[in-house]
C-alpha cells in the first residue's frame, strides 16, 4: 500500500538585475507553471503548499521583517544572519536575528517579499507576476530564507498556515529550490571594490567568496536536516557559480542547467515530477 506524503517547498528566486527583460519573464512562466504542476486545479490527495523567497542584495522580509530582526528592519530589508552557528535554522532572537540595513554598508533588497508557504495559488501566482528586476547576487541570501521557510524551528515567526511541520515526521517531503542566472557575488549588501570605489562585482572577491561559502553550508545544513534541495542555473557557465549549485544540490540528479527560456520551464516541470515521486510513501 502507499500514502501520499505532503509537500513543503520553498523557492529562492534570483530577481537581481541581470534578469532584466526576457530571462525574468521566462522565470515568471516557469514558476507559474510550476505551481499548476503543484497545485492543480482539480486538487491533490495531500497538503501541498508553497513559499517564496526572492532576492538580490537582501530579502524583503515583509511581514516577517520585526520578528526576524527584533524589530530593527524598518525598510522590511534583511541580510545575514548574526551569532554563532549562522548556516543553521534555529529561531531568531538575540544574537540570532538577521542584519538589517544599518548594519550593512550596500541596504537594498527587492520590492517583492516573502511569501511563507501556503496552497493559495492565486496568491502565488499574482506574486510572481509583479516581480520586477535590480540589485545583484547575494544567493546566500535566497538560501538562507528558503530553508527558514521550511522550518518548524522559524513556525512561531511564520505563523498560521505558513508554519511548517516537523522534520522527518514521515508524512512530509521537505524541499527547497536554489535558482539564478549569475554567480554568487554580494555580501553585507554590496560587492567588492575597486580603488575608485567602483563596484567589481565577481566570485573571486572577498564577498563573493563569503556569499559562496555560506550557500553551501546553508545547503549542507538543510541536507542533514532532511531537507531535499534542487539547484537551477539559468544561461551561466561560470565555474564559480556552477560548483556552488552543483554542492548545494541534494545528487547530480537534483542539479539543473537551463540555457533558455524552455530548459528552464522544463527544469521547474522536472522538479514537480520529482516531488510528485518522493510524495509517494509505501
């Protein structure tokens, strides 16, 4: 005999600048066909719910803002998290929330918020459609939101029907999707400098390296907890960005590379399938 398992998925969506124009529509048609895939018209067997987390420089945290940060995030924006064990996902507090702009020399995040999860496909897909693109690429950031989204540890900040379940209670698959078109660049809300004060905004820079090095923890952090995790790199072939997607992801099998608007939407369809397996239990 087999159950149906419910879905968690939370999705780190790259709305930097370097999506402008037709890459951003193609992410806007490739989501949105995702969450027919998830949350068909017809219903499902389970509970299936969905999140989101864009981001660039910063993640706007919306409604989350105050609890994340003890109420210091007054523009909404949020970056790394402080204390120790920063890869983690345990509850914010002191010396556990997220930095917010006056900490950081380069504040800025995008206009679209956090959206935790929920089987509102109309709020979802309206969501996606008012995304707008800038800023650049601080993919640790989208990481680090999306495992939050999944996790009971964030439930008494995400509240409601956005708080996840427990881990590995046998009846949920937990999953998190890491997408861009870029490499890792932006840390503190900013890139390197050159010495004109120019911007130079590459993986190589101390920053970029810091924003690389924590996406994988946060990836590796989620995996042990059992958390599955996808990675999607759309139009890159950088080799700095290809091998932190390729350590975050769960197997090779979890890895995608979309060269175009339709391997991307084929990459989202992919990962439906995936989790339409893994919610079959025996």
């Amino acid at each position: 005999t087999f159950q149906q398992r419910d879905i968690e998925l939370a999705l780190a969506l790259d709305v930097t600048g370097s999506m402008r124009g037709r890459k951003l529509r193609d992410l806007k048609t490739a989501t949105a066909e995702l969450v027919d895939i998830m949350l068909p018209d017809a219903g499902t067997a389970n509970k299936v719910r969905l999140a989101f987390a864009p981001y660039s420089n910063g993640v706007n945290a919306g409604t989350y803002a105050d609890a994340s940060t003890g109420g210091r995030a007054g523009n909404r924006c949020t970056y790394e998290r402080q204390g120790v064990a920063p890869e983690k996902d345990h509850a914010p507090g002191p010396d556990a929330y997220l930095a917010v702009d006056s900490d950081v020399p380069g504040s800025d995040c995008p206009n679209a918020a956090v959206v935790g999860l929920t089987s509102d496909k109309r709020l979802l897909k309206a969501t996606v459609r008012g995304y707008v693109d800038g800023g650049t690429t601080a993919g640790h950031l989208g990481a680090q939101w999306a495992s939050y989204l999944v996790s009971p540890n964030w439930g008494g900040v995400l509240g409601g029907e956005s708080e996840p379940v427990a881990y590995n209670d046998g009846k949920t698959v937990k999953a998190i999707v890491l997408m861009t078109d870029g490499e890792f660049n932006t840390w503190d809300g900013m890139c390197d400098t050159d010495r004109r004060g120019n911007q130079t905004c590459n993986p190589y820079g101390e920053r970029g390296r810091k924003s690389n090095k924590r996406a994988k923890e946060i990836c590796e952090a989620a995996k042990l907890r059992g958390v599955v995790v996808y990675s999607i790199g759309f139009e890159i072939g950088h080799p700095a960005a290809l091998d932190t997607l390729g350590k975050c992801a769960s197997s090779p099998l979890h890895f995608f590379r979309a060269e175009n608007g339709d391997e991307l939407r084929q990459a989202f369809a992919s990962i439906g399938a995936s989790l339409s397996n893994l919610r079959l239990a025996k």
